[in-house]
C-alpha cells in the first residue's frame, strides 16, 4: 500500500525554513534558490491541505498546525538520520552520545577532563558539537549540553555544576605582572568586547559595586576564544568567565590587576531533553560531569 507522505525534499525545506524563520536561511543551508524553497512549502500546505507559515511584515511565522508539525518533522528528520548513519557505520547511533557545549567550554574545559570519562567508559561513542543556550530540547539532536543560564530550559532536566565567576585579565605586556589597580582605572585601557554577550562589561560594574558613565571602547570579537587571544597579545583588556583562563593565569600570560573574579548572575548546568532522562548513557556522562565540576570548585 502507498504510504502517505510528502516528499523529503519537501521536508527538508520545510525543516530548515522553520528552523531559521527565514526561507533565504533555509535556502542557503540547504543549497537551493529562496524560490525553490518558498516552492517546496507550497507544495506541501497543497498536499496537507493547511497552512504551515504567515508572514508578518517581513517576519515568517508558523502557524499553531506549523509549529506542532515542525517539532513531529525535526524529530523524524533526526530518527531518519541516525538510522541512516547506523546503517552506513554498523553501530546503533543510540549507544552514542551527542554532547553539546559553547565553543569556548567544548575546547578549554572539557578536552583536559574528557579523556577520563573516554578511558571508563571505552564503548560509548562521543560527537561534540557546539550549543547555545536558546537550544530546544524538545527537538534537539543533543543528548546532553552543558550551558549557561538560570536552570530553566522547556522540556529538559537541568543540574547546577557551578557558577560563573567573572574576572577583568591583562598581558603583563600592558600591566606590567604584579601591578593593582583601582577598579575604575580600568577606563585608562582599551576594552576587548564580546559581540555575543555585549553587556559583559556592564554587568562586572553592576557586580563590582562600581558606578561609569564612559564609553566602553574597544575591539569587538565574536566569542571568548578570540578575546582570550586578543588580551594575550596586548590589544586590551578583557572580562572572561574565570575557568576559561585558568591555564593562562598559572602560566602569568594573564593576569587580574584589577581583583580577584567576582561571582556573575548565572551558572553552567549539565542540561538534557525530558524525553531521554532515563538514558543510561547520559545518566553515565551526567553523574561524571557532576563529579569533575565538584574538582574544580
């Protein structure tokens, strides 16, 4: 019997143009025209006979059947590619873990303590792949993320590891190793900049008890690995989450002029989707992030 389903391809664009809200996005991910994806929907609302899209302005936006259906199709899309992969690789991709994290985490805190959990537990599988705290875990891939926020996300399980803590770094190239400063000297110094978390600088002055009207100036970058290196060179200052740094401090290519970190609003969480809470794997890689955590307090 014929079953009744749309074309993948159909699928696909429609996957990803609600993903990004935006059929140009979609268009460009997946390699197409904007035409042939606007295509591609039209297609499928004849074949469903609803509407999955509005557009609001130039806003694209899914309707309450869009939204249902897009959290279905991702889920599907998702099952369809681990079977696909089990099939290619000989190994069921459930025995996996897919780790999500921000960049900076995935490549500084995690590879020094990651080989112990790798040497336990030896048939587990690991992909890591970067994550942000907009993830929605009612769709995602991930298994497991580690982020920063307050603890709450939709449709997940969320454990504090620690908090953030904020401190304000230099090269002894531009304050020379050893030297204090007041804390509002630090205006006399250019000011790196984090393009991703822009109220950085406001929020250590709030944290600091410290009251400036002056203009934050200074080189902007897209993420910490980047401001980490701009610092080391010379080019300013920075406020870095402190465990992010914890190398270049023992080794004196920075250092705090300014005062030990100051505890930030947030925390890191080990987060995972509601739906796999009883996953053995993530069970076994959630318990030993706990307990490296608890190591670095």
């Amino acid at each position: 019997m014929r079953r009744y389903l749309p074309s993948l391809s159909a699928l696909h664009s429609f996957e990803a143009a609600a993903r990004y809200m935006s059929f140009t996005k979609a268009a460009e991910d997946l390699g197409l025209t904007q035409s042939g994806i606007s295509r591609q929907i039209k297609n499928l609302e004849d074949f469903l006979g609803v509407t999955l899209f509005h557009r609001s302005g130039p806003r694209l936006v899914l309707t309450e059947i869009g939204a249902n259906y897009y959290r279905d199709v991702a889920l599907t899309l998702d099952k369809l590619q681990e079977i696909s992969i089990d099939a290619v690789r000989g190994r069921a991709v459930d025995s996996s873990l897919v780790v999500g994290a921000h960049p900076t985490f995935a490549a500084r805190w995690l590879p020094p303590r990651l080989s112990s959990f790798i040497k336990s537990n030896p048939d587990i599988p690991l992909e890591v792949m970067p994550a942000t705290p907009a993830t929605e875990f009612e769709t995602t891939r991930l298994d497991v993320a580690v982020l920063r926020g307050a603890g709450t996300w939709l449709h997940a399980r969320a454990i504090e590891l620690f908090p953030e803590t904020l401190a304000v770094v230099a090269s002894p190239d531009l304050i020379p190793l050893g030297q204090k400063l007041q804390p509002l000297a630090f205006s006399n110094f250019p000011m790196l900049q984090n393009s991703t978390r822009p109220s950085l600088w406001l929020n250590w002055l709030r944290l600091a008890g410290l009251s400036y009207t002056g203009r934050i100036h200074g080189v902007r970058f897209s993420h910490h690995e980047m401001i980490i290196n701009a610092a080391i060179n010379g080019m300013g200052i920075a406020v870095i989450p402190a465990f992010y740094i914890e190398r270049e401090l023992k080794s004196g290519q920075l250092h705090m002029p300014f005062g030990a970190p100051i505890r930030s609003y947030d925390s890191y969480f080990v987060v995972y989707p509601e739906r796999k809470a009883h996953n053995p794997n993530i069970i076994l890689f959630r318990d030993w992030l706990i307990r490296e955590s608890r190591k670095s307090l």
